[in-house]
C-alpha cells in the first residue's frame, strides 16, 4: 500500500473549486497573445479590454479532452517517466543564476561548465529520472539563453528534461532541437522527450509569451506544465486555502487555452506556490507552508485526474548546512506522500537563487528515503515474524538467517556512503570530515564515473545549426563562434 498525504477534506475542496470557477467567470482572467483570445472568442469566453470571462462549462469542456497520463521518453524512445495516477519522480530545480563553489564555497555566476557538471551529477544518479536545464549560462548569447541550455542539457543526458521557454519566439526552436534529437517533429510528439513548464503571472495573468507558449506547444503535441506561481500574502490571497483558489483559477484557464488550441494534448496541472515571508520580504521554498501548498495544489489536480508537478526540495538556506538538510527533507518527504507526479527543485538554495551540484546529490539520498517511506510495508512470505522465531529461538540470532540475506536490501534502503552510519572511530579514521567535505567526494566520483553519450555528427550538425540561425536572427554576435 503506498501512503498517501491529503490537507484538504471533501467540503473545502470543492469550496475552492467553486470559487475558482468564480474568479474566471469575474473578474475572468487576463489574456495576452492574439491566438489565444482568439480560441476563447470562438469557444464562448466573453472577451472585453484584454480580459476572458471564461464560462465555467468551457473549462469542463477543456478538462474532459486532457489526457490523464503521458509519458515522457529516454533519448532510446523507452519510456521512462509517467505523468499520471501516484507515480512520482524527481528532476532537478532549474534556472538559477548562481552556483556555490565547492572550492571557495562563495556564490557565483553560473556557466556552461556548471550546467554540464549539474547534468553529469544528475545523469549518475537513479532518484533523478528526469534533468532539467538547471541554470542560466552567463557565458552563453543571451539571445539564445534557453535554447543553448537545452543544448548543453541534450549533448550531455539520455534522460528525458524539463525545460522552458522565456520568450514566444524560443519555444519554436527548442522544439526543433528535439525533433532532430529524435528524427522529426512526428516522432516527438510520438515519444516526446522533454516537457516544458510554462508559467502565468499572478494574479490571474497569462502574457503575450506564456499563452503563446501553451498554443505553439499543444498544436505541436509537446506536453506542456502549467507552473502557476501564487504567493500567498504578495501576489495571491494570504490564506493557503485562498492561494490554492487562485493556482487553480491560474491552471484551469490554462487549460482551457491549450485544449482549445489542440485538444488532448498532454497537459499537466503544475506550479510552484509559496508563502511570502513578512518579515524578510523573500519567498521561502523552503517553509513548510510552501510544501503544504504544493501538496494541497496537487491534490487539486488529482481531484480532476490530470497528471501533476510540484515544486519542493529547494531550501532557503544559503550553504550545504543543517537548515538545507531539513528543509529539503521535510519537503521531499511530503510531496512524495502527496503523489506528485514530477518534483522539482532538487539541488537548489538561497530561495531557488542559486544550484549546488553537492546539495543535488545530498538530496538524492533524501529522495531515495522518501521513495522507501512509499514502498509502504509489506508481507514477505506466509509467516510475519513466527518462522523465523521458529529458526532463531530465545537466542535471537536473526542475523544468521537465510531470511535477513535473502531480505534486508529489499527491506532497507542502503545510502551512499555520503551518509554517515559509521562510528565514532571509524569517522575519526577517515578524517572526520563533514557533510559538505563528503558531498563533494560525491560529486567528483560521480563526474569521474560519466561518460557523455556518444552522438551522430548528423544530430550535432542539425543542432548547431539550429543554435547559429537563432543567433543571428536575434542579431547576437557570438553567432559565428557557436
């Protein structure tokens, strides 16, 4: 039996349903791009100075053609992650702009160089089925941030990736990239590969870029996450249960936009909501709040059957320290109770600022603990405890048994060795070294062990010439040396 988390009872769930079909309907939501108000126009909305007035038939329409579950693909065309039921993965958080360095322990810019050792740490490691294009490349065009991210993430990883787009003209290309990853844009959207978040502006905004974003993904069958990002107390009502009315506001009008521009195109009811902290003025990922949101959004989610995504495992503090290991801990813990389909933000501190490539492989033995807590507790054979009380008597030499070695790996989950059960002695002898000192032991035996999948030129010649057009259309002047 697998446990399962649930904050909201059956009476405040649909309570919070009902208000959210409410707000669409008035003050309605605010839509940008011209194709997307276009699809509400035809299908009913009430469209008046930029604002959808979104019925709230239209949106049951919208929920009835989304797909319950997808797969995303391994560059092999196997699936390897399920968006669907209670299935739940992890993937490293993404987009930060600075990384801590293992040598000087400082905050830094992030490079290339940093994205690639993030992706081989992630590449090694199981509890990661997914990458993600963790951070922005300082060394990189920034005509072509994103693009050259997914890039560097392709060239580096088997594994499928979750990405995103920043501006209405990227998504295009990002998508050609994986079509020639893959052999054409028919065999992505067959075996898609990669899965892109795409955001609202709160309260109850979807730009020009964002909307855009769900049109140009849905008509190419590219799964789309919806990552609506309340803030309870900034900008979304200071009560949980009010920012969970507005992310579901924010994801159903969403869906409505990408249904109606290709219905049953994979979708995923997302977000990433957080409390915002009075005190300090920051939004804290690593509050228990902001885990309860997450776990309470989801189930929202679940209550409608569509596949999920939440974004915990990051912490607010700024080193590899105690506070880290808690707040990402707890967070893991209770999204994984709370079935969420895909967890980001692994490997992330400083309020999601800043990468760690140690914290990611920290929060690995974290995640395989959770992954044991949903393996639940199981009979292994006839007896309980009495046949080998049978073998073992009042002397209790259980370990003597047969049963203990055929049964403790799949009993116990054994870490790495960058959790400490030694003793005393044992961790004096290896000079007493701490979490951080080991976590980057971690790291390096990690990047010493990868090897970068082996490419056809064919691939890599179609990839950079994808990366040089989009430079030079943006008018970037790297565009020669990509």
């Amino acid at each position: 039996m697998q446990p399962k988390l649930e904050l909201l009872d059956g009476e405040l769930l649909e309570k919070i349903l009902g208000e959210a079909y409410t707000l669409l309907a008035e003050p309605g939501i605010r839509v940008q791009a011209a194709d997307a108000v276009e699809l509400l126009s035809a299908a009913g909305a009430r469209i008046e100075n930029g604002v959808a007035r979104i019925p709230e038939a239209l949106v049951r329409r919208a929920l009835s053609s989304a797909p319950r579950e997808f797969f995303l693909h391994n560059r092999a065309g196997e699936p390897a992650v399920r968006y669907g039921g209670d299935a739940v993965h992890f993937d490293p958080g993404s987009s930060c702009v600075h990384i801590l360095d293992p040598q000087t322990m400082q905050h830094r810019m992030t490079r290339t160089a940093d994205l690639e050792r993030l992706v081989q740490v992630a590449e090694m490691l199981p509890q990661y089925t997914a990458q993600s294009t963790a951070v922005v490349c300082n060394d990189a065009p920034q005509e072509i941030g994103d693009l050259w991210r997914l890039h560097v993430v392709l060239r580096h990883s088997g594994k499928p990736v979750v990405t995103g787009a920043f501006s209405a003209h990227t998504a295009p290309a990002m998508i050609d990239l994986l079509a020639a990853d893959c052999g054409g844009r028919a065999a992505l959207k067959a075996r898609p590969r990669a899965i892109f978040d795409v955001c609202p502006s709160p309260p109850l905004n979807w730009s020009d870029f964002a909307a855009q974003n769900l049109v140009d993904l849905a008509r190419a069958g590219v799964p789309a996450e919806i990552i609506s990002v309340p803030m309870a107390g900034a900008t979304a009502p200071v009560t949980l249960a009010g920012a969970v009315v507005q992310h579901a506001a924010e994801c159903l009008a969403g869906i409505v936009i990408h249904q109606l521009a290709q219905p049953g195109a994979p979708v995923v009811w997302g977000g990433a909501p957080a409390i915002f902290d009075m005190r300090t003025g920051i939004t804290p990922m690593g509050a228990i709040e902001t885990a309860m949101l997450n776990a309470a959004c989801s189930q929202i989610g679940k209550h409608f059957g569509l596949p999920t995504h939440g974004y915990l495992g990051g912490s607010d503090a700024k080193i590899l320290d105690a506070q880290a290991g808690m707040e990402t801990s707890s967070a893991v813990l209770l999204g994984a109770l709370a079935g969420i389909n895909m967890i980001s933000g692994a490997g992330m501190l400083d309020s999601l600022a800043c990468h760690s490539a140690e914290k990611l492989a920290l929060d690995a033995e974290a995640i395989a603990a959770a992954q044991r807590v949903l393996q639940g507790i199981s009979p292994r054979g006839d007896s309980l405890a009495t046949a080998m009380f049978a073998q073992a008597g009042f002397a209790g030499e259980f370990l003597k048994l047969p049963e203990t070695r055929r049964l403790f790996r799949t009993e116990q989950h054994l870490p790495s060795h960058l959790i400490d059960r030694g003793t005393l002695h044992s961790w004096e002898q290896g000079g007493s070294q701490d979490l951080f000192a080991r976590a980057r032991a971690r790291v390096n035996e990690l990047v010493a062990a990868y090897k970068r999948p082996e490419l056809p030129k064919q691939i890599e010649s179609e990839w950079k010439a994808i990366l040089q057009e989009q430079a030079r259309r943006a008018g970037s002047q790297q565009a020669a040396g990509l």
